[in-house]
C-alpha cells in the first residue's frame, strides 16, 4: 500500500509541539560533524516537541561530543554513545531500546547524511495513523533516486526485489532506512532474531513486522546521496545482505516462523492495537 506523497514545508500549526511529544528520532552517527548540527535543527523544526536521539559510535571526528553540546543546550536532544562502531543495525536496536524505555509512542529512524529529507517527517508520522510501520520508499509511485550511478541504483532494486521475492514481503523499498514505527509494533518484534549489523538490518525488522501482522505502508520519498562524507556502503555489505536473505527464508522453511510469531506473542498480547488486529 502507498500513501500520497506530502507537501514539503515547515509545520505551522499552533498545536504542532503537543502533537509530537511522544514522537522519538532516532539518528545514528559516526563521523557526521559536519551535518550534525544542522540536520538536527532541521529535524526538530519539521517534528516540534519531538525528542531526537542521536547514537553516536564514537566517532573519531568529535561528532559525540558535538551531540553532547547540543544536548546540554536544548532538551529535545539526548545522546547514546556507544564504545565503538559495530554497525547500523545495532545503532538502531540501541536507540530503539532507548526510546522505548523513555516512553516513546512513534519511532522514527533516519540517516544523518541529508539522503533522507526531514521535510517528509510529518507526513512519515502522521501515515502512522493507518498503519504499524511507514516506509519512505524510494521505489513506489512517486519515489526516486537522485545523484546515483548505475551500479548503486541496480544494487539497491535488485537488493529489493531479491529480499521480495525470496522472502514474498509486499513492499517495494526494502533496503531503505527511513522509517517511522508505532512503538507498540515496535516493541512487539523479537529483536534477539535480528542478526545483521548493517544495511541488511533494515530487511529484517520489516520481514519481522511483516511475519507478525502488522500494517505496513509505504510514502514516496526522493532519496539524494549524502551531501558530505562518503557513503559507508561495501561490497561485504551487499555480500551480508544477500546472505542473510537466504537464511531467512531457509529458517522460515524449517520451522523458524512460527518460533517469530511465539517469541513475539506474549508481548504483542499486552498492546491493544495488536490485540484489535488480531480481532482480541
């Protein structure tokens, strides 16, 4: 399912921090001083009253300590540091984990490098509405991709409708890493099966949403390349990705599926919106 594309543009609304407040951004990083600053400010300008966790992998370049600066200087920001970089996906389970634990109600997660436009964040939040996990997809009606060469664009689609078709997942834009999440969704998904530590992560948490019956649905978003720095994409990344793809699904025929859906169980019994779904 596909949701309209949003009007770009700053929120006005005179309510617009109240109905944030329970919104948490999750923002991993290392090596992103030059964009930390004002990626952030651009974030809390589109999601006033929203609560943004940068999770910094102690970046050599200071970002962390820039972070915390920021922090000490407006309460909106929070800091997670990390001893070292292990990956994206176990940024994300961090700040995931963090946000849960402060109470968060939506969860958004994005990249610190400018390819994901925050002026899609209210649009992204508010399609929260209809459904358990929005993806900002690149490749729905709608969506494209800007500033990259043919390799990176065949990878990522074919990295798509790879996991699509080996894992028979409905969305379009599964290697994309700009999600918002119900935290209650969130919350229910048994995140010890999540293996990958990088972008192949992104394909677990919705192959696992997905198992688990939640609604998902995808915005169009124009993705551009980072504006500053390198991208940390690798060819042992692709590697990883297509990897674990393959384990999944070879899991899921021997009976992994239904120990998802039973690990999962007992904690998606204790949200009402899983309970509504399930006709409870």
């Amino acid at each position: 399912m596909t949701v309209p594309l949003p009007a770009h543009g700053l929120e006005r609304a005179p309510d617009a921090e109240a109905r944030y407040t329970d919104t948490w951004v999750v923002l991993p990083t290392y090596d992103e001083a030059d964009n930390l600053q004002p990626i952030c400010a651009a974030i809390l300008a589109r999601l006033p009253g929203a609560t943004l966790l940068v999770v910094d992998d102690a970046s050599p370049d200071g970002t962390g300590e820039l972070a915390d600066a920021m922090a000490a200087a407006d309460p909106h920001v929070r800091v997670l540091h990390r001893p070292g970089k292990a990956g994206l996906g176990r940024a994300y389970l961090a700040g995931f984990a963090a946000a849960l634990e402060g109470g968060a109600g939506r969860i958004v997660q994005m990249d610190a490098d400018w390819s994901h436009d925050p002026s899609y964040l209210p649009g992204l939040v508010g399609a929260l509405e209809g459904a358990d996990l929005v993806i900002g997809s690149r490749y729905t009606a709608g969506g494209d991709v800007r500033d990259w060469g043919l390799t990176r664009r065949f990878v990522s689609r074919g990295g798509s409708l790879f996991a699509r078709l080996v894992l028979g997942l409905g969305p379009r834009d599964l290697t994309g890493g700009f999600k918002a999440w119900r935290a209650a969704t969130l919350a229910a998904l048994p995140r010890e099966y999540v293996h990958a530590g990088g972008y192949v992560f992104q394909i677990e948490m919705t192959y696992l949403a997905d198992r688990l019956g939640a609604r998902v649905v995808e915005m169009p978003i124009v993705f551009v390349d980072r504006r500053i720095g390198v991208s940390k994409m690798s060819r042992r990344i692709i590697v990883e990705a297509l990897a674990v793809v393959l384990q999944l699904r070879w899991d899921e025929l021997r009976g992994r599926r239904s120990r998802v859906r039973a690990a999962a169980a007992p904690e998606a019994a204790a949200t009402p919106e899983a309970g509504a779904r399930r006709g409870g």
